[in-house]
C-alpha cells in the first residue's frame, strides 16, 4: 500500500509541474513538428532519465537539508545563468532560421541525449521536488526512506513521460493548426528560458 501511494504522490506532482509551460515541455512539441513523434519520445525519455535522479535527489534533500538550502541556491546560480544563454541561443536560432517549417530527422540517439542535456539544465526541478516533498512531509502524508524516494521518483518519472508524451502526440495530431507557433518555436522556447533566468536571478538577489 505504501509503495502505491509513493507511486501515486510522485506521479501527481510531476504531472503536475510537467503540464504548465517551460523550455521542456515546448521542445517536445518542437521536436514533435520539426522530426516526428518516435524523435520526441525519445527526447521525452532523456528528460525521464534525469528527472528520476532530481526527483530523487529532491526527495533526499527534503528530509537532510530542510534548514539549510545553501547547495540549492549554488545550483539555482550556476543554472540561471545557463539558462540565460540557452534563451540568447534559442532567439538566435529564430532569427537565423528561415521562416518555413520543413520535417527534420533527429537520430534517436541524438534525441536521447539532447533530452538528457536539457532537463540537466532544468536547474528548477530539484528545489520543485524539495519543496512539494517538504510540504508532503509537513503534512504527514509522506514518510522519508530510500524505498519511498526510490518508489516517489518511479511515480514522478511516469508522470513526467505521461504528460510529455501528450505534447508530442497532441502536437502531431494539430500539426496543420500549429504551423505558425512551429515556426517561432524557437522564440517562444528562448522567452520560456529568458523569463525562468530572470525570475531565478530576481529571486537569488532578493536572497542575498
């Protein structure tokens, strides 16, 4: 019963952080419309890998470092200033990239791996984890041990691929509808990464 309710938890609160938009979540559907389906799945699945460590990772930092957030916010620096070129590169992209959207093929393994680069990136998902968990444990409805982080962090990377796994297939179901956001994806996915650098900086220097 305890492993179901881990699975459940992790599952609901990383469905629901995948389903508001971010630079991840906007490249699935990137790579759903500029190579195919199969290629954003397997982007999908790099995001997964890494996210069951955060999620992890997360869930560990909840019960250990619940006063002290100091390797957090190390993290947090180091990432928004990654993600503050990664939006200067993506808007170059859009104003280099030519206006028509032509079909791409994305090796599986490049895919793979530029979903590991990505959501390593996503400097955010840890101190989200930290944070729900930190709340879950207030609450009393979760209990710290390895095998309920381990458990948590399967029910997290389910969810994760489930909602990610909707983008890409809802993207290619509309592609037809879609053209016009497809062709300034790029833009769209370098103001996603400008404005989560700028409001990780805004909060960092309030911090300090």
């Amino acid at each position: 019963m305890n492993f179901l309710i881990c699975i459940l938890l992790g599952f609901v609160i990383a469905a629901s952080g995948s389903i508001t938009p971010s630079y991840l979540n906007m490249t699935v559907v990137k790579f759903s419309l500029k190579s195919s389906r199969k290629s954003a799945f397997y982007l999908i699945g790099g995001f997964a890998t890494v996210l069951f460590f955060q999620a992890n990772i997360g869930a560990y930092l909840s019960n250990v470092l619940m006063e002290n957030s100091e390797y957090i916010t190390t993290i947090q620096k180091i990432g928004t200033g990654i993600l503050i070129l990664l939006s200067i590169n993506f808007f170059r992209l859009h104003f280099k990239s030519k206006k028509q959207l032509k079909k791409i093929e994305i090796k599986k393994s490049k895919a793979y791996f530029q979903g590991i680069g990505l959501s390593l990136l996503n400097t955010i998902a840890i101190p989200f984890y930290f944070t729900a968990i930190s709340f879950l444990i207030g609450l009393e409805y979760f209990e710290y041990s390895f095998l309920n982080g381990f458990y948590f962090s399967i029910g997290s990377t389910i969810g994760s691929f489930t909602l990610y796994g909707l983008y890409a297939i809802v993207a290619s179901k509309i592609e037809h509808k879609l053209t016009f956001i497809a062709n300034k994806m790029n833009f769209i996915i370098g103001c996603l990464t400008g404005i989560v650098g700028i409001g990780n900086l805004i909060y960092l220097l309030q911090g300090s």
